[in-house]
C-alpha cells in the first residue's frame, strides 16, 4: 500500500490515503501481474477498458468525451513515466473528474 501511495504522492502530493487504499482493493488480484499493474497510453484497447470498466462502470460518468478527455489528460501527466502504475492512472482518473469521494 505504501509504495502505491508513494508512487500516487508523484503527481498528487496531498493524495487521500483512503481512496488510494480504495483502488487497490477495487483492483485486487489485478495488481499482481505486472502486465496488468500498469496502464499503457499507446494502447487504444487499454484505453478503451479503463473508459468502459473505470470511468463508466466504477465512477459512474456516462459521457464516453468526457471519460476520454481526462484519460487523455493522465496519459499526458503521466507521460514522462515509462511504466503507469494502474492504482496511480485511476486514481488521477477519479481526482480530475471530481470523484475521489465517491469511491
């Protein structure tokens, strides 16, 4: 948990232990592979699942522009990052459409 908060405090120095903790047992036994631990940008299918599985299904948003405007966004916040972190991506994900609370 630590490493993952660690790795979210990058980009967001005051982030909410609690909801980082939240994605991670949202994520479960995902976060054991290191294949599916992390998010790729250049990937549309992968970008398509965190829109469909994230930001829709988990978040509750129903505008597909919207979900993939803030992927977008992460994907350039994170850019410099050769390996996105899955918890940290979602996390940043649900700050930037206001729904860190509602997780």
């Amino acid at each position: 948990m630590a490493d993952y908060l660690a790795d979210v405090q990058k980009y967001d120095a005051t982030a909410d232990a609690e909801a980082v903790d939240k994605i991670v047992k949202h994520l479960g036994i995902a976060l054991r592979s290191r294949d599916s631990s992390l998010v790729s940008c250049s990937d549309p299918e992968e970008l398509a699942r965190v829109r469909e599985k994230w930001c829709k299904k988990k978040l509750g948003e129903s505008d597909d522009a919207r979900c993939d405007s803030v992927i977008e966004k992460v994907c350039e916040t994170m850019a410099g990052d050769n390996s996105k972190n899955r918890v940290t991506f979602y996390y940043l994900v649900a700050k930037h459409m206001g729904k860190l609370a509602a997780l």
